[in-house]
C-alpha cells in the first residue's frame, strides 16, 4: 500500500471559553476572500461545519459546535457569519496529512 500526503488547511480561533475550527481550501483562498469579500465563501470554506476541540488547540478530538457554543462566542449562531469572524480573526494553518493510497 502506498503512503500519500495529502494537504490540509485550516482556520483556527482560540475563543474566549473554545477553540473553532474550519477547514477551508487553501491559505490563498482565505487570503483572496480577505483582500476581496466579494469572493463567495463557498470557494473558500471546506464543508460547513464549525468545529471546537474543547481547549485543546488545534490538536483536540473535533467535535461540531453547539449552537449555544456559537451563541456565547460569536453572538449568533448563524454559519454564515460565523465562519466570517473566524476567517477575519482565526490563524490559518497548513499541515500535511499522511493516508494510506491503495496501490
């Protein structure tokens, strides 16, 4: 079985009582979309989902956010607008991800 590594890019938010992630697709993606509003999130953001590592950085067990998580961070619970103040306000981080490719 040969081994691939596969790019993985991130947005990470040390909030004021959690720690969000997002994943998105690229570090210029985030960039363009924060130079350019305009740029549709959907070409930035990989999969809607919010996501905390209770405390624990950016390496913690992912766990989707609570709407009452993203109420007391973020003031709403929107998506759209949360993933917006993570985006402006978060740490974009690339790794790069061992996985196992069938030969």
């Amino acid at each position: 079985m040969a081994r691939g590594n596969a790019p993985q890019t991130k947005v990470h938010l040390k909030g004021k009582e959690e720690d969000f992630i997002v994943f998105v697709d690229s570090a210029k993606a985030v960039q363009d979309w924060k130079n350019d509003k305009s740029v549709p999130l959907a070409q930035v953001v990989s999969g809607w989902k919010v996501l905390v590592t209770h405390k624990h950085g950016t390496q913690g067990v992912l766990d989707t956010a609570s709407n009452a998580v993203l109420e007391n961070e973020f003031g709403t619970h929107k998506e759209e607008d949360v993933v917006k103040q993570i985006l402006e306000r978060g740490d974009v981080q690339e790794t790069e991800v061992q996985s196992a490719i069938p030969d």
